[in-house]
C-alpha cells in the first residue's frame, strides 16, 4: 500500500502540469486582450481631450492585432489638428497602426505610410507636405501618468512632395537618414535641484535636399547636422507662449554641448548656449571651429541676404584672420534680432510670433533693434546706425 502512494506523486505532477499551462496560457490571453482595450480607451480618452481643448481628432479604430507577441491597434482615416493662435498643424493618414510591446502598453510606435499629409494653416494661407516615398516612424514612451517620457523619430530616404511657403515644390523634398530624441526628466528629480536637467535633446541628420525652387544660398543638400543638447528649467503645457514666459522666468536654458553643420563649402562645429530675451525672442552665444566662412559671405552677399557694405566689412575684419584653408575659431550670437559674427552684425533674425501670443506682444518695445551694417565716412571712421523696428 505504501509502494502504490509512492508511485502516485509523480502521475499526480505530470497531470497538473497540463492544467498549471492552461492557466497561464488562459492569464496571458486575459491580460492580452486588457491591455489591447486599455490602449483603445486611452486612444478614444485622447481624442476627447484634444477636442475639449479645441483641437480636432478624428480616429477611426478597426481593431486589434498582433496576439500572442505584440499589440497592434489598427486605425483608418486618421485626422489630427493642433490650433495655436493663428496658426495651425495638422495630421492626414489613411491608416496608421499604434505598435506595442504585451508587457509595456506605454511604449508604443507608429509608422507614417506614403499619402500622409502634414499641413501647416495660417492667415498667409496653407502649405502641405505629402509623403511619398521612404520610412518615417516615432517611437513614444509615456510614464505612469500618461505624459510624455521619451520620443525618438526616425527617418530613411524620406520624401515628400507637395506646397510650402506659398510655392509648389518642383522637386521633392528629401532625407537621406535621420534620428532625434528628445527624452523628458522625471519631475520629481527636476524639482530637488532647478539646475538639473529637464529635457535632453540630440539630432542627427544626413542628405537633407532641399527642392530646387526653394534651395538655400549655401546649396540645395545639407551634408551633415547633429545636435546634442541638455534644457535646465520646467517645461510646462499650454501655449507656446505662456509656457515659454515660465521656462525663461524659472531661468531656463539650453546648453548646446555640441552643434555640426557640414553645408556646402562651410562647415561649424561649436558649443553654446540659447535662451529667450524678455521679448521670448531668441539669444544665442556660440563658439564655433568655421570653415569656410569667406565663401560664406560671398554667396549671402550675392543672394541679397545682406549688405554690401556688411560683407566688405566682414571680408576685411574677419576674413583676414580666417586662414585660406581649415578651420579657425569665430565667436557667432544672436541678440536683438541680429545674428553678430564676432563683433559684426549680419543678418537681421525675423520675430518669431509664438502660438498664443497677444497682440501687443507683437510690437517690440524697449530699446530699437540694431539694423545689420555700418556707415563707413569717407575718413574711414566706422559708425553704426539703429533704427527702431
């Protein structure tokens, strides 16, 4: 009698072991389709707010794919518009699918297909890209509380066809490769110390071509760009403007560890800093390795970008101290409206009227802005002229 019970301890296990996998297959399953509903929900949830909040979202669910390994909410005649103040950008997509992990519903990605359309309205009238070719896709991590964790955009042989700055592009506009990141600090960490950083932000990006209608002076591809920056300062939601009031009275900053242009025949490799004036107006300090800084000059003279007298005086001043080939060091900022190479004024930067900003916001006030340029007296004595904006 006691052999027999022995010997049922191992046929009681090998029964249960059936039993033990079909709970777990049956949890799985239910835990599956919570999350797939819980994604739905979330999505339905988000349209309802950005509605409330005077946007527009209309999004069409199909359904749900992807069991056992991964969840993919599918969504057909996709709708999205952001209104701030005069200007607004919206979203067109005949299908776009929400990829997630089973275990981590938070992180999701989303893959924008050929026929999307990014559109930009404002009172100057309406312009829209149309992806016709390559890959786009944003990779979107959300905290606990659904807010904005880390976000990576990805991009390879992307084009794009369609109307921009009035004018229909004659050829596409195109992206060789592309990444950026922008992650967000947790709160909590930015409150215990107010220097720390809240938002980190890196770049990179190769073969921009620009259409030829509207190719820039230093040529129609941007060899090379990369960023690496960190911002110090809260980052709050609303209207770029009231947000943008808070981050500068908080005292907040963007320390540039390293910015790379290779564009044409110059290139820039610098660090620096950049914040907003009391008007929320770009300011800029750069110490920047330049190469090419003559023939710089040279093709925005000849594109009218600036004054005859501007380029004399920066081929004269800086030029002199440049070396015929390989790169020197140039101090670059921006301050009252004006792009300075070293002490020299250059280009005039247009103001930036940022979304919910008030009408008497628009008028600068306090002291004129400096126009670029100088007089030059037939003494040769130098005199710099303002002129109030």
């Amino acid at each position: 009698m006691a052999k027999a019970k022995r010997n049922f301890g191992p046929v009681a296990t090998m029964m249960a072991a059936p039993a033990l996998l079909a709970t777990i297959a049956a949890a799985y399953t239910a835990f599956w389709f919570y999350n797939a509903s819980a994604m739905k929900s979330r999505i339905v949830q988000w349209a309802a707010e950005r509605q409330t909040l005077g946007d527009a979202a209309e999004i069409g669910i199909v359904g749900v794919s992807g069991f056992p390994m991964r969840m993919a909410v599918d969504l057909e005649n996709v709708a999205v518009a952001f209104h701030r103040g005069e200007t607004s950008w919206s979203l067109k997509a005949p299908r776009l699918a929400l990829v997630s992990q089973v275990f981590s519903p938070r992180s999701f990605t989303i893959a924008l297909p050929d026929a999307s359309e990014i559109a930009r309205t404002s009172p100057s009238g309406r312009d829209a890209l149309v992806k016709t070719g390559g890959g786009a896709e944003l990779a979107v991590g959300l905290n606990s509380l659904d807010a904005l964790r880390s976000a990576t955009f990805t991009a390879a042989n992307l084009s794009f066809s369609g109307t921009w700055g009035g004018h229909a592009l004659t050829s596409p506009l195109g992206v060789a490769d592309a990444t950026v990141t922008v992650i967000v600090e947790p709160p909590i960490a930015s409150n215990k110390d107010q220097t720390a950083p809240t938002a980190r932000l890196a770049a990179t990006a190769h073969g921009v071509r620009w259409p030829k209608n509207l190719a820039f002076p230093l040529g129609p591809e941007v060899a090379s760009f990369d960023l690496d920056a960190i911002s110090t300062g809260p980052i709050n939601a609303g209207p770029a403007y009231n947000a943008l009031q808070q981050w500068r009275e908080a005292g907040g900053m963007i320390t540039v560890r390293r910015v790379s242009l290779r564009w044409g025949a110059s290139t820039l490799d610098g660090t620096g800093t950049f914040a907003v004036d009391p008007r929320l107006q770009p300011i800029a300090s750069l110490t920047a390795r330049v190469e090419g800084f003559v023939p710089l000059v040279d093709v925005l003279d000849a594109a009218g970008m600036i004054r005859d007298s501007d380029a004399t005086l920066a081929r004269l001043v800086l030029g002199r101290e440049m070396p015929p080939s390989g790169p020197a060091n140039l101090s670059l900022s921006v301050r009252d409206g004006v792009v300075y190479a070293g002490p020299l004024a250059l280009v005039r930067v247009p103001q930036i009227p940022w979304p919910g900003m008030p009408e008497e916001a628009r008028t600068p006030s306090g002291a004129p802005l400096m126009k670029p340029g100088v007089d030059i007296s037939p003494d040769g004595s130098v005199r710099r002229k303002g002129d109030p904006v």
